[in-house]
C-alpha cells in the first residue's frame, strides 16, 4: 500500500469518527461523502482506496464510486502509484484536489488581507496592506478590503471553484448575526461588514465573520484543510496593538456560550495599572501589545529584538514586564483548563526568541503542575495574517463536513466572480 508509513500516533490511523447521521455504512451517500473526503485529506501520507476503505469500515466498491465523485468535482486527485512493496497491483496515492478553494479576508489594527486558499492549503492569490486602523472608520476601511477581495478573485482561474468567504476581525464578533459587536482597538462598534462587502463580489455566497484569533489558530490545529496538525491542545496567543487569543482543545476552537471565549487580551494582569482602550485597567495587552512593547523599550517594534540581544537594558526591561504579564494571565489559563503548550503568533511570534524564556520561568513558578509537567512554549511559523488564511480554511472545513452540494454541482453558483 502506498501508505504504510502512517504512524500510529496520527490522528488520520484512528478509525473514523462516525457520522452524526448514523452508522458509516448506514448514513448514506451524502454522509458518507463527506466521511471519505476527511478521511483522505486528514492521512499522513496520501492514503490508497483500500486504506479509505479500511480506515471507514465502508465496503472497498463503496469507497470506489464516492472517490472517483470527489476526484472529479477537485476535491481528490489521484498522484502516481509508489512501486508495490509487496505482490499485487500497487494503491494510486489520493491528495487534496486543487479545484476548491475559499476567500479568507483579514482586518486588524496593523492593516488588510484578502487571499485565496484552495483544498491542498496552498495560496493562489492575496493582497496584504500594512496601515495603522487604530480608531478607523468602518465604511472607509471595507471598502478598502473590498477593493482587494476583488484584486484576489480576478486573478483565480474561472476552473477554480470558489466554495465561501469568511472575515477575520480583532474583537468580539457575533457570528450567527454577522455583526462585529465591538472592537476597542480599531474603534469599531455594532458593526455589520456584509452591509460593505458583499454586494457584487460573492454573487450569493454568504459572509461569515470569525473571531480573528480563533481562526489565526486554525492554521496550527490543521496543517492544511481537513489535515491535523501536530499540536491538537493549545493556547494560542496572538499579538499586534492588541492581543487575541484562543484556547484549541482536540484541534476545535473553544468559542464559550456566545462565541465570545478567548479574549485574553482583557485578561487583567494588574487592576491598579494602565487604563485600557476596553474601559478596563491592567489588561494583558497594555502591557503585551506591540506598540506597548515597543514603548516601553524606546524603540520602533522591529528593533526590539536586536536592542534585547545587544543587551539594552530598556529593551530588557520591557521584555521582562511583557513576558511576566503574559506568564500571569497563561498560568491562570493552564491552571484552569490543564492546557499543555502555548503558542505564540503575530508580534509576539516575532519577539518570541526573546521573550520565551522568561515565560516559562514565570508559567514553572504559577502552574500548580509544573513541578510533573511544564507546559511547552513555542512560536508559530505563520505567515502574515494568519486570521484570512484561518477564514479560508474554517470555510473549506465546512465544505469537507458536506461535499454533497458541490459534488453533485449545486455549489457552482458561487464560483462565479463579478
């Protein structure tokens, strides 16, 4: 088989989840879709038709007609057979197809992102734009974001099916309304970006909003589409002018009750310090957030790493602050939830070198269990805007959980870009 070297400790080697909907052989073509699309995609090594088979516990005639549905609607495509390790006709290898594809849009303090991601978590177009938001206005701003939406699916070939579009926002964010309810640092409240977006650019195809953090994490819990990554329990923390947050626990975000959950940049750190743009005082980020960082060190936020290795002892003493607050807030975090490593993203994935550390001095003497197990500290290698490829990929999810619609052509419509 093609795909003998997939590891026990894979997610992808545990027997498939069943559908909701019944029994793997009793939930019926449209379940089942949907069960062979993820148990393709979330293989270590690209999996044969017998190993999908086995994997479901589907009959291997099944499995057959339902991949041969996938390849030819681009979710699936069929790599070129390994040489049989053994007798017998060797597996043909089945990888992420390169036909579906989302729109994942990002507005944060720090600036813009629009980029097309497809099925296989490569990117096939993105604008980036680096501007300062702090206290922007909403319409202004959309329309900006608009303009480079637009840019990004001109340039996707009319081949590539475009399945949903989701926006990252840097704050409290009710999704089934579609309404950002709040964002203190970009001065946005009540908020709908539908009502700026979406007419003549999704011809149809709803926007759904995420937090930005949440979906910032997404791109560590997957490795691509539908495909686990190696951390599947993690704090991820995110920072820029603000910090954002999200607590992953088997590789799905941990939303809370309204969806609100994460906020730890309003964790307060301190009650007698700093009064923060949320109307609160001591929040994590006034301590964390880039330009507060950067403040505190005298120097532009680039230059804080260099300034700290040098051994400036202004830099030293913000990076010291910074990592003691964010050892605060996290210990009280693990401690809670028993959260086994942390990560760190956006501005303070950049300076993380320089801040870890300290952090983990500060998590060993506040985390009750350190003394058996230490959470882990590490840095995301994301690229820029992790929260519009996180969009993409929470709606490409969607799609993997229900291929029914576009596999039998009644999602086409909204591949069509005006």
């Amino acid at each position: 088989e093609v795909d003998d070297s997939l590891r026990s400790a894979d997610p992808a080697t545990k027997p498939a989840a069943r559908d909701p909907r019944g029994s793997a052989q009793g939930a019926g073509r449209v379940g089942n879709l949907g069960l062979v699309a993820r148990a393709a995609l979330a293989s270590a090594a690209p999996p044969s038709r017998a190993r999908i088979a086995q994997r479901t516990e589907l009959t291997r005639s099944t499995v057959s007609r339902l991949v041969d549905d996938l390849v030819a609607a681009g979710f699936l495509q069929e790599g070129v057979p390994s040489e049989p390790t053994r007798s017998g006709r060797p597996g043909t290898p089945l990888v992420a197809g390169t036909a579906i594809a989302a729109l994942g849009l990002q507005v944060n303090v720090a600036g813009l992102a629009a980029r097309v991601v497809d099925l296989s978590g490569q990117v096939v177009a993105e604008r980036l734009v680096a501007q300062s938001l702090v206290d922007s206005d909403p319409a202004e701003v959309l329309a900006q974001l608009r303009g480079l939406a637009l840019a990004c699916l001109a340039e996707v070939p009319a081949s590539l099916g475009i399945v949903g579009a989701r926006l990252a926002l840097p704050g409290v964010v009710s999704v089934p309304d579609g309404v950002l309810l709040v964002a203190p640092n970009l001065g946005w409240r009540e908020v709908r970006p539908a009502d700026h977006l979406g007419s003549g650019i999704f011809d149809g195809m709803p926007l759904r909003l995420g937090n930005e953090a949440d979906l910032a994490a997404r791109t560590i819990a997957d490795m691509a589409p539908g495909r686990p990554g190696p951390l599947r329990d993690f704090v991820y923390v995110s920072g820029e002018i603000g910090i954002g947050g999200a607590v992953v626990l088997d590789g799905e975000v941990l939303t809370g009750n309204h969806g609100w959950a994460g906020e730890i940049g309003h964790v307060c750190v301190d009650p007698n310090g700093p009064r923060c743009r949320c109307g609160s005082t001591g929040c994590l980020e006034r301590y964390v957030g880039r330009d507060a960082i950067a403040a505190a060190a005298g120097c532009d936020p680039l230059a804080v790493v260099d300034l700290v290795r040098a051994g400036d002892e202004r830099a030293l003493a913000s990076t010291r602050a910074a990592a003691r607050a964010l050892g605060i807030a996290l210990a009280g975090v693990v401690n809670l939830l028993d959260i086994p490593a942390i990560v760190l993203g956006g501005y303070l994935g950049q300076i993380g070198g320089v801040l870890i550390a300290g952090l983990e001095e500060h998590l060993a003497a506040r985390v009750l269990s350190s003394g058996w197990v230490t959470p882990t500290v590490t840095v995301a290698t994301e690229r820029p805007a992790a929260g519009a490829t996180g969009a993409a990929f929470a709606e490409l999810n969607a799609v993997l959980s229900d291929p029914a619609p576009w596999v039998d052509g009644h999602g086409r419509g909204f591949s069509a870009r005006n």
